[in-house]
C-alpha cells in the first residue's frame, strides 16, 4: 500500500532542494528537482484519493493523465494548473537529456509555477486529512 504522506514530503524536500539549486545557479538541477517535487505531490493527491496505479512502476504519463483527468477535469479544483506538469517535464527533459542549458530566466519561471503547484495540491492534500 502506498502511503500519500510519504510521497507529499519527498515533494516539499524535492521543492526545497529546487530552491537551493537555484540560489547556487544549478539550473538544470533545479528544473530537474522542480518537476519531480510537482510529480511526487500529484501521486500523493492521487493516492489520497484513493487512485492508485494498476503497474509496480509508477508512470510519469499516467500520473499526468490521471492527475488532469481527476483534479482538472472532473473535479475542476486546479484549473490553473492544467498542462503545467506536462510542461515542466518538458523543460526537465531538456535539462537532463539534451546539450542545451538551462537559464537563470527559465528555471525562475520553472521553479515559480512548481511552487504555486506544489503548494496549491499540498493544501489539498493537509485538507483532506
């Protein structure tokens, strides 16, 4: 049984270690730490919700799918962050497997829309408890 809670703090430490990747200019690192603290608490809402992945594997697509599906489509509690996981994980793409950099200016609209993600669902999530 997977445990929300588990994966809402892997995401505030993940958000927290964007922060400092950015603060010491590691911007790859930090679009990097900042998708993945959006993922860890959009599996936690998911998983708070009672949605849980049928594979042992945890897909990136379909905690996208399935977080748009419910919480922005459905529900419409986060309309305002339709597309932005599936955006940030592009640019995490670009800074992990491609030869271009990251800037200063992309990583600071990066790590801004992670933050409102991760605190609007956090808040969710602590509400529900």
């Amino acid at each position: 049984m997977m445990d929300c809670s588990i994966f809402s703090r892997k995401s505030k430490e993940s958000l927290g270690a964007a922060v400092s990747c950015f603060e010491n200019e590691y911007y790859n690192s930090c679009v990097n730490r900042a998708y993945y603290a959006m993922f860890q608490v959009a599996l936690a809402a998911l998983l708070k919700s009672g949605v849980k992945p049928k594979a042992k594997k945890i897909g990136h697509d379909w905690v996208q799918a399935e977080f748009s599906r419910l919480f922005i489509l459905r529900s419409k509690q986060f309309p305002h962050l339709k597309g932005l996981l599936t955006w940030v994980q592009k640019w995490r793409n670009t800074a992990d497997y491609s030869d271009e950099e990251i800037g200063k200016k992309k990583a600071k609209r990066v790590l801004e829309r992670a933050e409102v993600f991760v605190k609007d669902v956090s808040r969710r999530i602590d509400n529900d408890s």
